[in-house]
C-alpha cells in the first residue's frame, strides 16, 4: 500500500513539472485527475482528485495501535507460563527425593530437623510458584480479554483500506508470499528424515529390549478441566511437513464415549496455552455414523485412525482431504464386549485400540475365536486400510489396562494402585513369545489411564490420564 502512494505522489509531481515548462497546451486526463489550463499565456495546472480521498488518519491510527498491541503481547509473556510449568515441575522432583530420604533416614532412626527445613523451604518454593502461575494464567486471560477486540477491528479496518491499492501492490505481496511458502515447503520435503518405520522391520529394534520408563517428562490438565475424563493425544510419527511440532488432541465430550472434533497446536507452548490453530470436524454430530468411539485413537501419516461408533470398524480420517474410509476387523469385539479391565471395573469402549510404532500402524482388539483373548493386526497406512498381517495371543483382554507397541514387540499393562501401573507382559511378533515377567512400574497423576500410546520420533509415550495428559520417557538397553 505504501509503494501505491509513493508511486502516485512521483506521477503528480512529473505531471506538474511538465505543465509548467510546456509552451503550449496540452490536456492530459485519466481516472483520477483532470488539467484545466485558463489562458494560452501562461502554464499551470489545476489538479482536482476525482476518486475518494486516502484516509491518512486511519493508516496512523491503525499503526498507533498495531504498535500499542505489540508492546502489550511480548516473547517474554508467552513463554512465561511454560518457564514456570517447567520449575514447578522440577521443584516437585526435588521434594519427592527429599521426603523419601527423610523416610529413609526416619527408618535407620536419623530423623533430623534438617531434613525438616529443607522440605519446608521447598514447600515454601512450590506454593510461591503455584501462587505467581495463578497470577500469570489471570493476567494472560484478562490480556487476551483485553486485546481480541482490538484485532478484530485491526483487521476489519486493513481490509477496508486494502480498497485502495489500486495498482495490487498488496495482492502481488501476498501472492509471493505463498509462492515463497510453497517453495520452503517443498524444501523441507525434500530434506525432511524419513519416517523411522522405512528402516525397522518389525520386532527388529535397534535401540535394544525395553528396559524400564521414567517419568511423567511432563503434565498438565487439558483446557477442559476434569470434566471430560476420557479422550486420547499425541504426535503424528509421520508427520507432514511443517507440522513436525504439532500436537492433537480430542476429548470424548459426549458420556465420556464419543468425539466428533480434533484439536490442534502448533507447538508445546500453544498446548500449555490452549492456544488451538483449528477444531478439523470429523462428523457433523455426535455420535452418528463415523464418529470415534472410545479413547484408543491415533494420528499417523496425516490421518486419524479410531474406532467407528457402534461398530467392529477402524475408520480413516484423511486431515487433509476430510474424507473417511473404513476396515472391518471380523469377529471383533465392541460396545464394551472386550473393554480394558481392572479387578473392580472396566473402561468405557476401549475394545479396538490404536496403536504406532517404528514399523508402522497396529490394532489391538480381542475376539471370541481367540477366546477373548488379545489379537494384534499391522495395518497399512493408505486410504483404504488393510490388515497386513495378523497374530493371536494368550493374554485375556480384560485382564489388562491399556497397551502398546515398540519395535513390533505388544507391552500390556495393569493396574496396580491408584499411584502406579505396571507394565508385565510382551508378545514378539517375530518370535511368537508371550512373556508375562516382566515388571515395570511408573507413576500416575490419576487412578486410570485410558490412552497410551509411544511415539518413535521422540520413544515418548503419550498417555490420557483422567483428564490429564502426560508423557512419558521409554529407556531402552
């Protein structure tokens, strides 16, 4: 807009120089101005603007407070919440060592007042950080408050003045821009690590035998709060270019059971911050034909997988497209037939269960064939999915609480309290061998955990804990 102006202010004042050393009349019009010259004697040039005049104020105001919006929201502000989710999380780290060695040193009989002090300051370090997080979250939310109005009208006033660009100085800018967009995109294509399932066969693993998992890495509530306990998240493992940081999420807001919508971020910050770049609608309401049943979804490959509602179906949601394809597992269990079980209840709709892995895409689901015991399938990851191939097991499916898969290898865990699951059995799918010694535990923010599922691009697995999403390190050896 800015090079419009500039090049019509040079056009008037060539034109006025030339009216006044011409030796005769010469008339001159466009769109925009008209020459009127009074008398053969004398030469000069009376300009009358016959389009609308610019509004200069409005550029001034517009830039006054695109400026103001700018000193408002800093870098500072927007990592701020991140910084302090990070130091809390460590200071409770340290707290928890703390207590156990006072334990400890309780039991050997060297309990000391030390000891004591130091667990008090911590605590002490801990409200002061949850206190200055309450203020931080209230004051992002009052600037936020505050500053969508202004943009809007920010936005709605470049649009009217885009009006004037008559020479499409603006609409050529944004036309390079996606040019300039398409071809980093396609840059980064070419130079992007492929995916790790193009080098590792199944139940070949080159980090080694799953060892023990530490952690939670990281926690936090989703934006819903505690209302919706059921719901799964995570990373693509094969993610499009561009999106290598993107996190999804979807919460079953319909009885805990069924979704309809995916929630997107841009980055970790933008998931603290419950910052979503779009809500991608999957079906129009919910629960119809399509919608995700229960908690055991994933992203792969740009598509979402997840169980079709009321039926022994995996179904494909294409991100991109919006289109939905289906595979029928035969003989499957649904509706809560073969749900994840502990000794006292189990957990809604959690038959057919999604899982990925370095070698690709997997089901997880039980069958009355198999007894009711685990079935693991490999599927393809194309529009139209497959079983490629299939493998049955010993293990009762509600016996267990969740699943997954590493390096073609099925982990199966249990609960064991409200404070710890136990990861005890693993199924080699080159093998054949079913182990159900081993003993594994991690913490839990939550009594149950209704998605887990490990991501190979970061070995993180990523569970849904009562409404709590949390990660979680795998340490091979």
């Amino acid at each position: 807009m800015e090079t419009t102006v500039i090049t019509s202010a040079l056009l008037l004042v060539l034109l006025f120089s030339l009216c006044r050393t011409c030796q005769s009349q010469r008339e001159e019009e466009d769109l925009l101005t008209e020459v009127v010259t009074p008398s053969p004697a004398s030469c000069f040039c009376e300009l009358k603007n016959l389009g609308q005049a610019f509004p200069w104020q409005t550029l001034e105001d517009m830039q006054s407070a695109s400026s103001n919006c700018t000193h408002a929201i800093t870098k500072e502000q927007l990592t701020e919440v991140e910084t302090l989710l990070d130091s809390l999380h460590y200071r409770l780290l340290d707290l928890e060592k703390d207590v156990k060695d006072l334990e400890e040193a309780k039991d050997e009989g060297m309990y000391g007042i030390i000891s004591l002090r130091i667990i008090e300051i911590e605590l002490n370090e801990i409200s002061d950080l949850l206190a200055r997080l309450n203020s931080t979250t209230r004051n992002h939310q009052a600037l936020t408050a505050r500053v969508a109005p202004q943009l809007e009208i920010l936005m709605t006033e470049m649009e009217k003045l885009v009006d004037f660009d008559r020479m499409q100085v603006v609409k050529k800018e944004q036309e390079n821009k996606r040019v300039k967009r398409d071809l980093a995109s396609c840059k980064t294509e070419l130079q992007a690590t492929p995916a790790p399932h193009s080098t590792s066969a199944p139940g070949n693993c080159p980090f080694g035998q799953l060892r023990n998992v530490s952690g939670p890495s990281s926690y936090i509530v989703t934006q819903y709060g505690t209302s919706y306990t059921y719901g799964a998240w995570g990373k693509d493992p094969k993610p499009a270019p561009g999106k290598e940081d993107w996190y999804w999420l979807v919460v079953l807001t319909s009885s805990n059971a069924y979704g309809n919508y995916i929630r997107t971020y841009s980055s970790h910050l933008t998931l603290i911050a419950a910052q979503s770049v779009s809500d991608v609608t999957v079906t129009s309401s919910n629960p119809t034909t399509n919608s995700m049943m229960g908690p055991g979804s994933v992203m792969y490959d740009n598509a979402f997988y997840y169980n079709c509602y009321n039926s022994p179906s995996v179904c494909r949601f294409d991100m991109t497209s919006k289109a939905i394809t289906s595979m029928s597992l035969p003989g499957a269990g649904y509706n809560n037939k073969f749900p994840y079980c502990h000794l006292t209840s189990c957990y809604s709709f959690t038959d057919i269960d999604l899982s990925t892995d370095e070698s690709g895409l997997w089901v997880v689901y039980a069958s009355e064939a198999n007894f009711g015991n685990v079935v693991l399938s490999r599927l393809n990851a194309s529009s139209n999915p497959v079983a490629l191939q299939t493998w049955h097991t010993s293990l009762f499916k509600k016996a267990i609480s969740n699943t997954f898969v590493t390096c073609g290898v099925l982990y199966a865990t249990r609960y064991v309290d409200k404070e710890y699951e136990e990861i005890f059995y693993a199924f080699d799918t080159i093998t054949g061998i079913e182990r159900g010694n081993l003993s594994i535990r991690f913490k839990k923010v939550s009594p149950i955990i209704q998605h887990l599922n490990y991501n190979p691009r970061d070995q993180l697995l990523y569970v849904y804990n009562d409404a709590y999403i949390i990660t979680y390190q795998v340490v091979f050896g």
